[in-house]
C-alpha cells in the first residue's frame, strides 16, 4: 500500500481523549509518512513534542458563560482550524475528523473545496444525544441538521448497532465499521489476581451526564448497603467534578468511597487491578477504551447495552449488562455480578476476548480497505 497524505482534526479535546487520539495516529502512522495533526488543549500540549508527527493547535482560553462568549469560542475554534486546513493543502489528501468532528462545519467545507477526502470518525455519539447538554457546541450541529454526514466522503462507526443509534440510515451507503482500539497486553495485563482483589467496585470515566455518574451515585447507598465491606473508586474528572465530589461528601458512607481525581493513563492498570467490577452506565456510549483496558487486566465489566458495548459483553459470559442506567437496574446487577459464582471465569474469559480481537495489528487491518478506497 502506497504512503498517504493523512490529516487528522479534533475539537479541543481534555486527557480523556489522549488514548483513543494515540491510538489513531499510532495506527495511521503506519500508512503514512507525512501524518499531520490539528488538535487543541490537552490534545496539543501532549502531541506538540512528538517528533513523528506535523503537529498545529493550540490551547485555547477557558470559554465564558455568556452565549456570545460561547459562539465566539466555538466560532474562533472553526476559523483556527479551517485555516490549518488551508495551509496543509500540499501536505494532506485525506482529512479525518475525530473527537467533535461533527462540529467542524466550517474546515468540513473548506477541505471539500480544496477537493480533499474527508472521514468521519464518529467517537461519540454524533451529535445525536445533543438534547442532554447545555452547551452550544452541542446546539449548533442541531441548526446545520445532517450537513457533516451528507458531505462526508466517508463515515466510520464502531458498531453496526449505531447505524440506528445515531440515525444514520440515509447514510449506509457511506458508512464502514472500524475503530482505533488496540492494547499494549503487557501494559494492560493482570498483575493481581483476582482473588486477591479486594472488596472493590469501580467508575472510571469522564463525569458528565451522558456517562451516567449521576446514577450511579444515586445507586451508591443502596449498594453500600446492601455489602457492607464493600468500598468504591470514582475517577475521573468532568463538568460535574464538583457535584459529585459534594454528593459523596453529604452521603452517610463516604468513607467508603475513594475519589482520587483524574487518574493517569499510566496509572490506570494498577487502579483496575485492584477492583472487581467496573460499572460503565453511560446513557450514549460509541465504544469506552475503558472497558477493553478493564477486561485487558481480567476485571469483569458492567455496562449498558449501547454502541458497541454489546458486541464485546456477552451477559453472563465475558461481563455483565445493564438493562438501563437506572439507580434501581445499577444496584440489581452490581449485587448480580458480585454474588456471581463464575465470576472469576467471566473475568478469564473477558480478557481473552479482548487479548484475541484487539491487537495492534487487527486495528491496522480494519481500517486497510477504507483507507486504500480513499487512496
């Protein structure tokens, strides 16, 4: 396969976004030689000092409250990059929008007139859960309807599921299923057994609302109830940082429950090797990395059956899921899974399916026709 000219586009994106975007341009790297990057905030300042990539971007000021303050942000945010896009036109012939892709109307428009192919990487939801956030970023696709998807030369899903997840059915004949997920098995292993675990349960995530913090906060009491040696670890950071951190203080069993903040990506092996249960309870999901890296050092998984979640999590076999994210399902199915007798087997089984499914080389050759096609 010939070298590409690839370009890869993010909105501002925060340290919950590092791995998957790593992975992506680990992967392209691979096809080509000449890999630029447009990217903001945490994206820029961790990618600006590889040395492999052509890195632009730029850590933007904190956006004010007021609706001006948030379009001039937002607008601000599409001139930057549609700029980029211009002056990287003998550099790149394939653009691929990643995390907020969607968002970016205006260098959607600017590389389709430079005549460039252009990909969607859905890594969200698409737009589509927008009606749950207060933010404008989220309200303006809404004005611009399905522009992005019908302009896009190519649309890529993690999931054949989110065909319909995301409504977009007009667009099949765009749309290819693949994903940047791979794992570094020796990072990401078992390095505590299982039964030497303690009594431990687990959310590790983004706090905002899409993810279902809320209500699994709102289950706690009833799952500390329910076991009483049973403590919690929530981390994570997000939007609602500050609610959840006030809605555990102001609980009866806070002491039972740990919030250590942001937890590095290097350090999220030995977090998940010390718990048996992760819960993921996202309302809207495309595919967590989260839950492959649990599974990866033998810790089962909760979760709700959105985006690809259901083609990873064989209910009873390789995890457990979640009907829905409600307070009372969340508190039915951690005592579940807990009291499970196969519990340690449906951990064993999980990494396998992951160790089998999600090695570098399989990510390289999921996206080998679409990128080829786009050659």
């Amino acid at each position: 396969m010939k070298s590409l000219k690839i370009g890869v586009a993010t909105v501002p994106i925060s340290k919950s976004g590092i791995p998957p975007l790593s992975n992506l341009m680990e992967m392209l790297s691979t096809y080509s030689e000449n890999l630029c990057l447009f990217t903001g905030n945490d994206g820029y300042t961790y990618f600006t000092s590889d040395p492999r990539f052509h890195v632009e971007g730029r850590v933007y000021p904190a956006r004010g409250t007021s609706l001006l303050a948030r379009f001039f942000h937002y607008f601000w945010i599409q001139i930057t990059t549609a700029r980029q896009i211009v002056s990287r036109r003998n550099d790149v012939d394939l653009w691929i929008f990643f995390f907020g892709g969607y968002r970016l109307h205006l260098p959607l428009v600017t590389a389709k007139l430079l005549k460039k192919q252009v990909i969607l990487l859905l890594a969200d939801s698409g737009g589509r859960h927008t009606e749950s956030m207060d933010d404008i970023r989220s309200r303006l696709p809404k004005l611009f309807g399905n522009f992005p998807y019908e302009h896009a030369d190519k649309i890529i899903i993690y999931s054949p599921r989110l065909i319909t997840d995301f409504h977009l059915e007009s667009y099949g004949h765009k749309i290819h299923i693949a994903q940047e997920h791979f794992l570094d098995f020796n990072t990401f292993t078992v390095t505590t057994p299982f039964s030497k675990r303690p009594l431990l349960i687990g959310y590790l995530g983004r706090f905002s609302e899409e993810k279902g913090i809320q209500q699994f906060l709102k289950a706690l009491p009833a799952i500390l109830d329910n076991q009483k040696d049973l403590r919690i670890l929530i981390g994570g950071d997000g939007p609602l940082r500050e609610s959840v951190e006030t809605s555990v203080e102001a609980s009866k069993n806070s002491t039972r429950v740990d919030i250590p903040g942001w937890i590095d990506h290097n350090n999220l092996p030995g977090y998940l090797n010390q718990i048996r249960l992760l819960i993921i309870p996202s309302s809207t999901e495309s595919g967590p990395i989260t839950l492959l890296e649990a599974m990866a050092c033998g810790t089962p998984v909760l979760a709700t059956r959105v985006g690809m979640i259901p083609d990873i999590i064989r209910d009873g076999e390789t995890g457990f899921i979640l009907e829905n994210n409600s307070p009372g399902c969340i508190v039915e199915n951690v005592t579940r899974a807990l009291s499970s007798p196969d519990l340690e087997k449906i951990a064993e089984a999980g990494r396998r399916f992951v160790v089998e499914n999600y090695t570098f080389d399989s990510a390289v050759a999921r996206w080998k026709n679409i990128l080829e096609e786009s050659g």
